[in-house]
C-alpha cells in the first residue's frame, strides 16, 4: 500500500511495454483485495487499473483469474453492505470496479 500510494496506477498501467508481468498483475489484484477494510480509497483506485490490465485468456494467469475475482468480488461487497463506513463505496471508480470484477469472474 505504501508503494501504491508513491505513484499513480496510470502511470504504471499504461507504460508500454508493460512495466508488470500478467502474474504479477494478478498478485497485485490478489494482494490488494485481500483486506478492503483499511486504505480502501487507494487500493479501489489500484485495483480498477490492475483489473483493466488482467487478460483472463492468458495461458499463465487465465485459470486463476476467475477464482482470485470472485474473492476479490466478495470483499468489495461486504464493503458494499456498509456503505456509512465506506464511503468509496459511493464513487463512480468502485461501482465500475464491482461491474467489471463481476463480469469477469463468471
């Protein structure tokens, strides 16, 4: 989190060539999904850059993706269900980060 906070995502995401690898991307995903409860602004803001990046074709990470997003997709709604101690959960940035988490964990 103390890295994520010392530069952008865009910054990072949109380097080319890609400045992270897939599994390296799908761990950052992972990591950052693991605990929404604290710091939730910056790691809503790294995952629906990370989660844009992820290929779940991808011959490497594509069989892990749709578990790792579906744990992810459960943190963010427990976060959902209280959104007075939440306030992210009202930005436009987690509601898109849910739909495409959603989408892509099926």
């Amino acid at each position: 989190v103390w890295l994520c906070r010392s530069t952008q995502p865009a910054r990072i995401f949109s380097a080319r060539p890609p400045a992270l690898t897939p599994p390296v991307v799908l761990s950052l995903v992972q990591q950052l999904g693991f605990d929404l409860s604290a710091d939730a602004q910056v790691k809503v803001q790294w995952l629906s850059q990370a989660v844009m990046a992820l290929d779940p074709k991808d011959p490497v990470i594509g069989p892990h993706v749709p578990g790792i997003l579906r744990d992810v997709l459960a943190k963010l709604s427990a976060l959902e269900a209280n959104p007075a101690g939440h306030p992210v959960t009202q930005e436009t940035d987690f509601r898109v980060l849910v739909h495409v988490v959603r989408s892509m964990s099926q």
